[in-house]
C-alpha cells in the first residue's frame, strides 16, 4: 500500500447522528476510503482518525502508540490534562507500560471472569429487588433511577466498599466530568471534590477496614493498618489508591448504567429482538455482545499519541500526533460485521470492541457483562408488556456526554400481564 499524507483540510470529530442507536453516518464514507483521516482538534492541533475495524484495533494493539493522557489532544475538550497533575496517579488507563502494567497487574485478580460468576447471585438478588420496587410502584417508570442506575452502582459500592448512600454525590460529580461543554474549573473543580471524598474514605478504610476490595488493598486480608502516608498493603501510596478507586468507581457505574438503559430503548423500539431475549434465556450472552456492538456509548473514541513516525491506515503518521480510534465505527464496519446497521441478538459479536482492545482492554468487562446478562432478561420477562410511554423520538438523548446513553427512559406496562 502506497503511503501519503492526505490534501484533504482538517475536519472536526463527526458528532451527529441520524438515528439514536447508530454512530454519525459520516463514519461510512470514511471507512469507504479506507484511510486515516486527518482531524481538527478543540485545542487547535492536527491529528488523525481511524474508521475501519482493522485499523482500529491495530491502533489498539500497537505498543508504537502511547495511552499517556498528557501527550494526547482531546477530540472534544480544548483544554488539556496538566501534565503536573498529581490526581493522574492511579488512573491507569491513561498511562503506558511498565506503570500501566504494575496497576493492571495488581487489580486483575479482583475482575477475572471467574470471580465475576461468584458475584452472580448477589446481582441477581439486586436486579429482582429493584424489579420488585418497580412492580410495586406500578407504571409509568423512569427506568433510569428504577433500574438502571442503581444496579451498577450499588454493585460496584459493594465490591470496592463504597457507601451506597454516598452515591448522590459521587454521581453529581462524576456527571460534571463526563458533560461536554464545561469549562475547565468546572470539571477541575469537581474531580477535586472526588478525590477528597475518595481519599477520606481511604483513611477510614486504614482504621476501620471491612471485607470489600478497597479495604483489602490497604490493609490486605489480615493486615495491620500504618499511618497515613504510608504505603498500603498493595504497595501503593495512598494518594494512587485514590486515583485507583476513583477510576473504577466511576467507570464501574456509569457505563453499566448507561448501556442497560440504551440497551432497553433499543430492544423496546425492535420488539422481535426484545422478544427473543425474553423467551430464550440461552441468548442473553449474545444479546449483551450485540448490544455492546450495536451501541457502543465510548461515542468519540478511544485516543493515542505517536511514539514515533510510522505508518498506519495508508498515512504517515509524525511522532507526536495524536490518532483517534472510533470504536463506534469499528463495531459498525461491515467488512467484520456482515449487516452491520441490523440488531440482531442472535449474532455472534464475540469480537466487538465495545471494551476496547489490547493491554488497555476494559478491567470490568466481566463484572459489566454479568450485570448486562442478569438485568436485560430479567426485566423483560417480569414485564412483558413493558414499553415506551412516550413516543421514541421523545426520548432525551446523551449527546451532551462523553458516555452515550438516555437522561430518561420512560416506560409503561400492563399490571395484569405477568
């Protein structure tokens, strides 16, 4: 393949979309030129997009390519991460190896695929009790605070020892971070007021430790706490414990959350989908696979900085540019997915890259693909006439967000129908 840079002018991150279940359609003609594109940043710099499933996930997979956040321009924010910020340490996944790998090594254990099937019953106990409650509520419902939200974030309360009842806040913070269009004391503002509730917490956890995962990381399963400033039973300093529980307490709730209300909208307006996952339990791993394709929330992609000059996706690359993979062009790519722009949950979609790909491949994948399992099916087949109360089109929309998803997801249902 001939390598070139393209004459085309710079264009921004292509953001509007056409139906709200599928990416921007400018990303079809861009696969269909099977190269890189060249994309204007906010901050005003130059990069490059990549559209096509190959190219993204040899984007993912090539270690030329640096995830550091602080060498990268933002497809959507004109303001850059501080490069001195000491509230970085501990978000892994905005870092390379060794550092990366040290984070990544030591949390794994907690999110394998086995120990995510020992939290099962205890998901499924929560999926029924908030099923429950909305049964007894009776119709209409927002199923976003009925049921989306709360599962996923009393979930990941329990697993790293979260108070629950904490979760207003961390919400409303995390919230300021992930809306597009703040300014930059905004969101610095509320990322602080996360790392002082993280960090006192973690100061509780040395004195008063329970049995959930933070705790085990500070003081170990029967270890003796020290003082503050000194490293935890994991051997990480207390302020990269904080970045750490940080970092999973927001992706481990509002991702989940977001796709299991998105996922709803989608199967209510595809009611044969809807209905093959209500009737047959054997599908719900592969409907959760399809609805990650289907879907994808990461909606502006995932972001990486040239190492070095290379060459990629038929377009010399210069070390320092940023390069944008959009995951949500990749998981429509029809030379991978035959059909792309069709749901259909019996499809075997194993190797969508919803969770991303390669060493930066999502840590809480399994825990989010339990969670997906137990709550689509279960909602479906306690209301099997649950629908939308209002029409499809009034549904309001992330696009104001980094993660996709619905505000607001009102339903209604038959109470005779069990």
């Amino acid at each position: 393949m001939s390598v070139t840079r393209r004459p085309s002018a710079p264009a921004a991150l292509p953001r509007h979309r056409d139906c709200p279940f599928d990416p921007p359609g400018a990303y079809a003609a861009l696969r269909e030129e099977g190269r890189a594109s060249r994309l204007a940043f906010p901050d005003g710099t130059v990069g490059w997009l990549l559209t096509r499933y190959e190219d993204v996930t040899r984007l993912l997979a090539d270690d030329r390519f640096s995830s550091d956040r602080r060498r990268t321009s933002s497809p959507v924010h004109a303001f850059p991460v501080r490069r001195d910020d000491r509230r970085m340490l501990g978000s892994f996944i905005g870092m390379d190896p060794p550092q990366h790998t040290r984070y990544r090594r030591l949390l794994s254990k907690w999110f394998t695929a086995r120990g995510m099937r020992g939290l099962r019953p205890r998901i499924e106990e929560i999926v029924d009790d908030h099923l429950a409650a909305m049964e007894r509520a009776g119709p209409p419902a927002d199923l976003v605070p009925s049921f989306a939200q709360p599962i996923p974030s009393l979930v990941i309360c329990e697993l790293l020892g979260v108070p629950y009842e904490d979760r207003a806040d961390f919400q409303r913070w995390a919230t300021v971070l992930l809306r597009l269009g703040q300014d930059e004391a905004e969101v610095y503002a509320a990322r602080d007021a996360l790392w002082e509730y993280m960090r006192e917490l973690i100061d509780t956890k040395r004195y008063q430790p329970d049995e959930a995962l933070l705790s085990r990381l500070v003081v170990g399963d029967h270890g003796t706490p020290g003082g503050p400033g000194t490293a935890t039973a994991a051997g990480l300093t207390d302020e990269e414990l904080t970045g750490v529980g940080l970092l999973l307490l927001v992706a481990g709730h509002e991702t989940t959350a977001n796709m299991l209300a998105l996922g709803t909208y989608a199967l209510l307006c595809h009611p044969e989908q809807s209905r093959r996952v209500r009737q047959r339990p054997e599908l719900a791993e592969r409907a959760v696979e399809e609805l990650l394709r289907y879907l994808t929330i990461v909606q502006f992609g995932t972001v990486r900085a040239a190492r070095e000059d290379l060459e990629i996706a038929g377009v010399r690359v210069r070390a320092g540019e940023t390069v944008v993979g959009s995951i949500a062009s990749a998981n429509r790519d029809p030379a991978r997915f035959p059909d792309p722009d069709t749901l259909d949950v019996t499809r075997d979609a194993a190797d969508q890259v919803a969770f991303g790909h390669g060493i930066h491949q999502c840590l809480g994948q399994h825990l989010a693909r339990m969670e997906m399992s137990a709550g689509y099916p279960a909602l479906l087949r306690r209301f099997p006439t649950l629908r939308l109360a209002v029409p499809p089109d009034q549904v309001p929309l992330r696009h104001d967000m980094l993660v996709y998803g619905v505000h607001r997801l009102p339903v209604t249902w038959d109470r005779t129908a069990r």
